[in-house]
C-alpha cells in the first residue's frame, strides 16, 4: 500500500488535503447536519488509514532521525504524512550511507 502511495504521491497529497478541507467543503455547499456529519466522518476514517499506514511504514523503516518522524506525526499530522512522503527516499538512502561511512 506504501509503495501505491509513494508512486502517486502527488495525487495522495492533493486527495489527503481536499479530505482535510472536506469541513469547509460542506460548510460551503450548506449541504444538512447528516449529510455533513456523514461525509465528515468518513474523511476522518480515511484520513486516520492514510496516516496509519504512514505512521507504520516510519516505523518499519530504518530511517534517518525516526524519532523526529514520529514525533512529527503526532504535533503536525496535517503535514508531516505528505512531507515524509516525498522525502522517504531520501531518509532511507541516508541512514544506509550514514552505516556505510561509520566502519
């Protein structure tokens, strides 16, 4: 699921903000309390298995400053799933470098 995530990071980071969002979208469209209770919830359900499975994969992962990832997700989830997105490449690569040039 991860790796479906990460070859569409883009199109999962604009979806992940449009669910963000998705209070504002139904204040707008003044759309009735169980209509807008409803859609409120289901984007709260998705949202928590998308950040899930992120929260999972850093933690699978041997990842550069893991701790601060984590972290991340709990004080700014609204952030730091799409950043760690786009940079897991990146982390990986560098905690198996940073093994490398220690021996």
């Amino acid at each position: 699921m991860i790796r479906t995530f990460i070859k569409y990071r883009v199109l999962v980071s604009v979806i992940f903000y449009i669910l963000w969002g998705s209070d504002f979208i139904t204040n707008v469209l003044d759309l009735n309390k169980e209509t807008s209770s409803f859609i409120n919830w289901t984007t709260v359900a998705i949202l928590f298995i998308f950040w899930l499975f992120i929260l999972i994969d850093m933690i699978k992962q041997n990842l550069k400053d893991k701790t601060f990832w984590i972290l991340s997700m709990f004080f700014v989830p609204f952030f730091a799933p799409v950043v760690y997105l786009f940079r897991r490449k990146k982390l990986l690569h560098l905690q198996n470098n940073m093994f490398r040039n220690s021996n």
